[in-house]
C-alpha cells in the first residue's frame, strides 16, 4: 500500500541519516577484520567444525573486499538524488509532507505497487554488502555467550565489568507476558538494568516493587 510504501521510504531516511553522519564502512570493515583474526586462530582446535569455520572466514574475506571496492561512504550517491532530498528535507517539518508541498512524493506513492518497490529495492542496494556485514557480526556476538538466570532485587541488578576485557554487547530476556521491561545502562566499569513496569501509557513507568527473575547475556568475543 501507499502506507507502506511511505514507512519504507522513512526507514530508508533514517538509514541514510545514520551513515550520513559516521564512517560506519570503516567501522565494519575493522570489526569484520578482528573477528576473522580471532577466528582463524581455531583453524587448529580439533573440537571445532572446520568446514563450518572456513566458510564463514571464507564469506568474512569476501565482505571485507566488497567494502574495500566501494569508493567513498556507503550510500552517498543517494545525497545527490533530488527526490529522495527533498522528502528528507521537507520530513522534519510536521505536515512538510502533505500532497500541496511535495507534488512529485504523491505522485510517486499513486505509482503501481511493483513500480514502488523497484525503486525502494534500488536505493536499499546501496546497504546490502553492508547489512551483510552487518547482520554476520551481530549474529557471532550474540552467539558467543549463553543467557544465565539472575534476580533483580526489587527490579534492580547492577554487575561489574572488567575494563581489559570488553563486552561488546548486554543482552536481557524476559517471558513472553511479563509486566516489565528492562532498562539498560552502563560504562566502561559497570552497567545497570532496572525492570520497569507501567500499567498505563497515561501512567509513568516505576521501577519493579518485587524481585524479578530474567535472563542476562554479556557478550564478548
């Protein structure tokens, strides 16, 4: 629909707002890096699947040289694109997007459907190596530590961190249905998590009057 169309079009805004802001490539490309340094160092562990562990150092290189063959910052050829400027110019104005200021984004949204997603796909392909490199190291951080079982003292857990050995990545579980959420915070030296409940969106959030049992995952690798 026109409305989803619409949302994707925000999404993609706001992907290219990220990048617009940061040298990410370069952030991945460091982290792809390490990751297959730290990996190839099990290439001899005879407890480790080695046809498991060769292709993924395998699709690691290929990223890694994919980035390296993309000149400049992911995604900066759509600066120069006039139609996506002006919906990003005009979207930080509340109803900067109304049919009287932006003929031609209404034109586009009456489009047929598969039309509208061609040139969603189009622009989005300019993140695909990147989403990829992307998903594959969160998927090895989030997999690199299992969930443990911990009680938030009336909804409040504090645990130390060891500053030579960083996480890169605290992960919290809670069942399905519970009347809390967590709050994460933290530093070099700590982090905090505070379970909150708020029975109402008229109501403000208040932190767990019970001790509460959830799930903590610190990842590191």
């Amino acid at each position: 629909s026109a409305w989803d169309s619409r949302a994707s079009l925000a999404s993609l805004l706001d992907i290219m707002s990220i990048f617009g802001r940061s040298d990410l490539k370069s952030e991945v490309m460091k982290e792809l890096e390490r990751h297959s340094v730290n990996l190839s160092r099990l290439e001899k562990n005879p407890d480790v699947d080695r046809t498991q562990l060769v292709g993924l150092l395998d699709e690691m290189d290929l990223l890694i040289d994919q980035l390296h063959a993309h000149n400049g910052p992911v995604g900066a050829h759509l600066k120069s694109n006039e139609f996506l400027s002006a919906i990003q110019q005009r979207s930080a104005i509340p109803g900067g997007l109304c049919d009287f200021d932006l003929p031609a984004f209404h034109f586009w949204l009456e489009r047929p459907p598969e039309e509208r997603l061609r040139d969603l796909k189009h622009w989005l392909d300019s993140f695909e190596v990147i989403g990829r490199g992307i998903t594959l190291i969160l998927h090895l951080t989030r997999g690199s530590t299992l969930f443990r079982e911990f009680t938030a003292e009336t909804g409040f857990f504090q645990r130390a961190l060891d500053p030579n050995v960083p996480c890169q990545m605290v992960r919290v579980a809670l069942p399905a249905g519970s009347p809390y959420y967590a709050e994460i915070s933290g530093g070099r030296h700590r982090f905090t998590v505070r379970l909150m409940g708020q029975a109402s969106t008229s109501e403000r959030a208040v932190q767990a009057p019970v001790d509460v049992k959830f799930e903590l995952a610190c990842c590191i690798i």
